[in-house]
C-alpha cells in the first residue's frame, strides 16, 4: 500500500511538472530568440484560463480547449507587435519592467472584467471517474492533462528540430548576426516564436481551470514556479527547461509525501543546489542576443 502512495506522489509530481513546463517552455523559447524575460506570461496562462470559462458554456469544453489557446496565440502576436519588438536592443532591464507593468495590467484587467472572486469551473462530466490499476486508483482527466500536455511538447520540439522554420529560429539563438548576414530576418520569426510560447501557457490555462480554481492572481502564483524551472534547466534550453519540469515536479511531490511543511519550498532549495553546482542550468549554454 505505501508503495501505491508513493506512486500517486510521483505521476502527481509529473503532472504539475508538466503545466510547468507548458508555461516555463515558451518563457524559455521567448527568453532563447529575443532575449525578453516575460514577467507577463503567467497572465496569458490566466486569460487562458478565463477564456475557457466564458466560451465552455457556448461552445462546449472540446471548443473551449480548442479555441482559448488559439486566441491568447493571438494576442500574443499583437503583443509583441506593439510592445516586444521595440526592446530586443535595449536594456534587459526595460523589458523586465514592460512585462512586469503589462502583467499588473491583465491582471487587474480581469479582476474589473469578472471580479475578484473565484469562478466556478468543473470537469466535462465526460472526462471525469477514476482509472483502476490494481490497488492503484488515479484520476482520469489528470492522466488527459498529461497526455495533452506531453503532445504540446512533442509537436513543439518536431517544430523546432525537424522544420525549416526550426532551423532557422535555432541559427537565430546561436547566431542572430549570421542569419541576418544571409538576407533572413527574423522579426517574422520572433512573431511567431512569442505566438507559440504564448499559447502554451493559454493552454495551460484551460487545462488547470477546472482542478486549479480560476481567479485574477493566478497567473503570479504559477509564474514563479515555472521561472524556477527555466532558472535549473538553464535560459534558452529547450530539453534542460523538460528535465527540470520532470525533476522540479517529482521532488515536490515526493517532498510533500514524506515531508509535508517543506513540499514548496523544496523546488527553491533544489534551484539553489543547481545553481551552486552549475550556475547555468542543467543545460543551458551561452546565447547571444538577437539583434
């Protein structure tokens, strides 16, 4: 029976590792091209969220799930059109305020829109029930958050590594200058780039409405811990910011399993080991900016 216990704890683990990556994949893809530290992405991840609220009762929970990301993929679009691409030159320090002041924004934008308190957001009555493996019993729409979540990973890294489009983004992080050299510029690039890490964490955002509760803050509260992820696997790398999803989400859970007071602070303490021993990451590597 413990070892169920401590199975439960592990594939809970893996599941918050994986909304974790969802967010912390497209900071770190945003971070890899255009050098901006978005401190607004986990409001993006809240729109998400908000969205799949307001379009479920119209057009069900498969169209909201459909839909959500795809429109927060456009406001990011408009986003970095408006805003992004004025500081890919500047001092880092200028983006990190943008983001910071547009996530205050969004976020009491929502708070005016829908109100403070919390929206009610229930499981599709057709993605509920449990699934039984002998003594083992987990719930089946966690087991769809995973699975979702691992194909968002799968069709994002085909994306990157087996596409002309990839090439080119990846030529882009280690060496904007020579692609622009080529006659390539990379602003489309970057467009579509913010599009995409921007949706993940809109993706997110539908996924976790119905466990995690909907409300203006949330979006702060998980945007620390994907920052903590991107900060062990190393800023701009794309299979680091995966294995310190995995890492960060099973020591929390296994944490929380024997030692419940120190389950959330143990992926700060885990980010501080990491970064003593490597100071870059698991995986991260030099990039240059994109000028």
């Amino acid at each position: 029976m413990a070892f169920v216990f401590l199975l439960e704890q592990v594939l809970n683990g893996l599941l918050v590792g994986a909304y974790y990556l969802l967010i912390a994949l497209g900071l770190s893809l945003i971070f890899s091209l255009g050098g901006i530290v978005n401190l607004s992405h986990g409001a993006f991840y809240a729109i998400g969220a908000y969205l799949a609220v307001t379009l479920t009762p119209r057009l069900g929970f498969a169209g909201a799930f459909v839909a959500s990301p795809l429109l927060v993929a456009l406001l990011g679009v408009v986003i970095e059109r408006l805003f992004f691409r004025r500081f890919y030159r500047s001092d880092p320090i200028l983006s990190l305020l943008l983001t910071f002041g547009l996530a205050m924004i969004i976020e009491q934008s929502l708070r005016m829109i829908f109100g403070a308190a919390p929206l009610p957001f229930s499981i599709p009555s057709a993605l509920r029930g449990q699934v039984f493996l002998g003594n083992f019993i987990y719930p089946r729409y966690r087991l769809i958050i995973f699975g979702v979540a691992l194909a968002a990973v799968i069709a994002t890294w085909l994306l990157v590594y087996r596409t002309a489009f990839g090439r080119v983004v990846r030529a882009g992080v280690q060496n904007p200058d020579m692609v622009g050299a080529l006659g390539i510029s990379l602003q489309p690039y970057m467009t579509a780039v913010a599009a995409l890490g921007i949706g993940l964490a809109g993706l997110a955002g539908v996924l976790l409405a119905p466990i995690s509760g909907v409300h203006p803050a949330m979006g702060a509260e998980i945007l620390t811990a994907a920052f903590v992820v991107v900060v062990i696997g190393g800023l701009g790398s794309f299979w680091g910011v995966i294995a310190a999803a995995a890492l960060v989400g099973v020591v929390r859970g296994l944490t929380i399993y024997f030692f419940p007071p120190a389950g959330e602070a143990s992926m700060y303490l885990l980010m501080a080991l990491v970064l003593l021993l490597r100071p870059r990451g698991l995986l991260g590597e030099r990039i240059q900016k994109f000028e």
